[in-house]
C-alpha cells in the first residue's frame, strides 16, 4: 500500500461541489469486446458486465491509444495520446511526467484511490493517486520490458511457446491476484469509502483476461462440453500479407505453437477467464450498492487493449485489427439512460470522463475533436463521424504505425514507406478485404490519410520514437546489456 501523507490533500483544495458524482472505474486487462455477451457473443457467459451494459450506455465503437499495456495506461492516466506523452513501448512507462487526471483531483481535495494493476514505473514516483493498494508496477525495478527497444536490428523473443504450453483449467498468480484485488475493493466500497459530499475515484483494474490461459475450475467448466468457433482468416494461405504484419507474425510467433487442440483449450480458458472476471467484478458491483453508493457513483467498465484470440493467424495484441485495437467501453450507473452509441471513442477520454463526473461541472470541448472530451458530450450529442486514432511503437515492429478510425472506415498507416490498409467496418467487420489498392477507393484512401496528417506527422513522431528509445538503450547500458535482462511473457507478479 502507498499513500500520501494527508496535509498533502489540502494542497490547491477547490470548491467542494455538492452536483458531482463518485466515479468507479472497473478496467481488465486484454478483455476482446468481441468475448463480451453485450457485444454479440453468444456463448460467453459475462452476465454481470452485460447488465451494465443494458443499464447504462454500451460505445459501440470505443479504441485503445496503443494496442500494448504500458502505453495504453499511460495515455489513460494523462488523457493524452502516445506522441504526446511519448511513453511508446513497454520500457517507457508513465511516471508522472505529465500531469494525470488522478493528479488534479486529488490536489482539488478528491479521494483518488487505486486497486490493482498500475503498469506504471515504481512506487517512488508521484502518480497522482492518494492511495496506491496492492499496486502492480514495471517488473526489473521499472524497466518494464526493455527488450521492446530491440527493433533495427530487430530482436529475437523465444518465450512465445509458453503461452500454448501453460493451458489450465487451474489457478495462477493472476487469478490470485484478481481475488485479492476484489477483496480489498469490497473492504474499501464498505468500510473506507467517504460518505460526504466530495465525491471519489476509485480505479479497481483487474489482470484477468491477460494470459496465461488458464482459467479457474468452475469458469472453464462453462464451456469444457462447448466447442468454441475457430478463429477466421486462421490459415496462413487465407491470413492477410503485409510486409510489416509478417514480420510482426513471425517475432510474436505465438499461433505457430498451436494445434487445433490446443486452440480449443486456449480459447475456452479466455472464455473462462472472461466470465472470472465477469464474476469479479459482480462482488465488486454488490459491494457498491450494499455500501450505500450506488445513487451517487457512475461506474466505467473498459479494458486496456483487447487479444487477436488467432483470428488472422494471431495471438496476442500489438496489431490494428478490431480484436486488438478494439475495446469493450461501458458508462453507466447514477444519471446515464441506457442506450448504444455508435461514437468513435478512445480510452483517452476517461480523463475528461472522470473530471467531469466528479467536479460535477461541463469540461469544455477540446480545441480538436481527437483530443480527450467527456463521454458525456457525445451522449448529449452522438458523431459518428469523429476521428480517433492508435499508434504502435513497440516490440516485434520495424517501425511505428498508426490507425485512424472515421465512420465506418478504418485506415491504417504504416511509416517508412510501407503500404497502408483500408477497410469498410460495415461491411468487413472482419477485415478480410484490404482496399488501400483499389482505385475505387482513392479518394477516401486519401481524405483519410490527409486527416490523420492534419493529427500528427506519422514519419516525424516514428523518427521521435527511434530517437528516445536510443537515448533509453545507451542509457541502459546498450544492446548487451539490454539482452542480458530479465525477459518475460507477462509481468511476473513481486
């Protein structure tokens, strides 16, 4: 546990208002919108988030800033996107270089309360919270991964044979953690959580789906005796080609481990893990209401990234693909009506979410309509046609690359001179048709490029990522001793 000492609360306190509301956000880690009863699956058993879900307002269309944890978190914490806070791989965490939402509200007088996974550098470091409880930081003292800057030349990464070779049902130290994670929510929601009129935050973020894939007992029992739909575009003859995607499939090479066997195992154990979570988050919710908090709180359910589950002959995340790139977002509780929204939306906008929810006053719209706004506004007022973007600087990638979601297009832009990717999500939920080559589709090929320039300049900020993580590598000690450090597939739990 980390706390702040409390005459540090006092600090820049603001008028208390009486209008606002308590926030609970609920984040997994690696949760596929796709394996989530309220996004269409039928035969994941998720009947607690899939309430919220009908109670509350379901983004159709919500996106990770990076498909990878550490940037993904980071973009969270400061509501801004990656070549903004330049923490571009998995050994460039969030350190509080930048101001967090946690930190302005906690300096406004606010309980800002964390439970569970950070991916966040160390505890040394002010983050913004007021209290940190069973915190997961970067593993070798907050180095994180430093092999992600392995990438010209690119590096070589073995342990992806762990993933097939570790199927449950059983527990693991994940499992274990997502329990304690959920006890101490409960003890907080019914015994510590402030019962004045300054409302709290408090981030319970759960590990879980995030492999190893096995899942407790009696969650892959719910689907032991159910065959799961095997993976599309799964062969390699029907599996998109892409100069950077190839290399991409052959550095996280994890598909290449499984049979069909095994990929049944894998798949109902995510399933499993998908409805632990699930069940995880009802103790969660229960603790809540019988709290006494319910009628003041809004409750956010998201995920960090979600998982390829081997659709395009891929497991894992790092790539653009609706299953990687996608991400279940949910806002409901006090004052949200229920409905579906199709806005683009980004995990960038929780920040200006959050505020606005606790400060109980209208954020005013940001200057561009990427940038971090309230789910709220688009709730008052859908757009369809708003512009979100991702980005991937990271391990396995020989350079950096960019999505850009407007309407039903997606583009993908891939620097250094690659070809891009196009897709029509209405009619190719599926991204099995690439129309970056058909001449049919020039004009939006290039009003969409245009846009995503009119947002940054994908080859400068690919120069600015190359850039820092040299500086990190000799700051590290270089390529030898960057190889000789501790490699993993998931953060070891310390």
């Amino acid at each position: 546990m980390y706390s702040f000492a409390d005459t540090l609360l006092t600090i820049n306190r603001k008028t208390i208002t009486m209008s606002g509301k308590n926030v609970l956000v609920i984040m997994s880690d690696e949760h596929a919108r796709s394996i989530m009863g309220a996004y269409g699956n039928p035969l994941v058993q998720t009947p607690t988030l899939d309430k919220l879900a009908r109670r509350g307002v379901r983004f159709e269309n919500a996106y990770t800033p990076s498909p990878i944890c550490v940037s993904a978190r980071a973009s969270f914490a400061t509501g801004t996107p990656v070549f903004e806070n330049r923490c571009w791989s998995s050994a460039e965490p969030y350190y509080g270089q930048q101001q967090s939402w946690m930190h302005r509200l906690r300096n406004g007088g606010h309980n800002v309360v964390s439970i569970g996974k950070l991916h966040y550098r160390s505890a040394h470091d002010d983050l913004g919270f007021t209290e940190q409880i069973h915190p997961m930081y970067l593993a070798n003292n907050g180095v994180g991964w430093p092999q992600a800057l392995l990438r010209k030349p690119m590096g070589e990464f073995s342990d992806t044979v762990e993933m097939s070779s570790q199927l449950g049902p059983g527990e693991t130290s994940y499992t274990e953690y997502d329990r304690k994670i959920t006890a101490a929510a409960e003890d907080w929601l019914y015994h510590r959580a402030p019962s004045g009129i300054q409302p709290w935050v408090l981030f319970v973020s759960f590990i879980c789906p995030h492999y190893p894939l096995s899942a407790p007992e009696e969650f892959f029992d719910l689907y032991r005796d159910v065959t799961i739909p095997q993976p599309n575009s799964q062969k390699p003859d029907r599996q998109q080609s892409h100069p950077v995607i190839d290399v991409m499939r052959q550095f996280w090479d994890y598909a290449d481990h499984f049979d069909g066997e095994s990929e049944q195992t894998g798949l109902k154990n995510y399933y499993g893990l998908c409805s632990f979570l699930d069940d995880n988050v009802s103790k969660v919710l229960t603790a809540l209401e019988q709290g006494g908090h319910t009628d003041n709180t809004q409750i956010i359910y998201t995920s960090d990234h979600g998982d390829m589950l081997g659709n395009h002959g891929i497991w894992g995340k790092c790539y653009m693909y609706e299953d990687s790139a996608g991400i279940p977002m949910i806002l409901s509780g006090a004052g949200i009506e229920p409905s579906t929204n199709s806005t683009p939306v980004s995990l960038t906008d929780l920040a200006s979410t959050i505020e606005e929810t606790v400060s109980g006053q209208n954020v005013p719209n940001s200057t561009k309509p990427w940038q971090s706004r309230p789910l709220q506004h688009f709730i008052r007022k859908p757009d369809y046609e708003r512009p979100v973007i991702s980005e991937y600087h990271d391990g396995g990638s020989p350079c950096g690359f960019y999505m850009l979601r407007k309407g039903c297009w997606k583009l993908v832009y891939f620097s250094e001179g690659h070809p891009p990717l196009l897709f029509d999500l209405s009619k190719d939920a599926k991204e099995k048709n690439d129309l970056a080559g058909n001449s049919d589709y020039a004009d939006t090929l290039a009003a969409l490029t245009e846009q995503l320039f009119e947002i940054l300049d994908p080859e400068e900020v690919n120069r600015m990522a190359f850039s820092d993580q040299q500086k990190l590598t000799e700051h590290l000690g270089g390529l030898d001793k960057i190889k000789a450090m501790a490699s993993f597939n998931h953060t070891p739990i310390e």
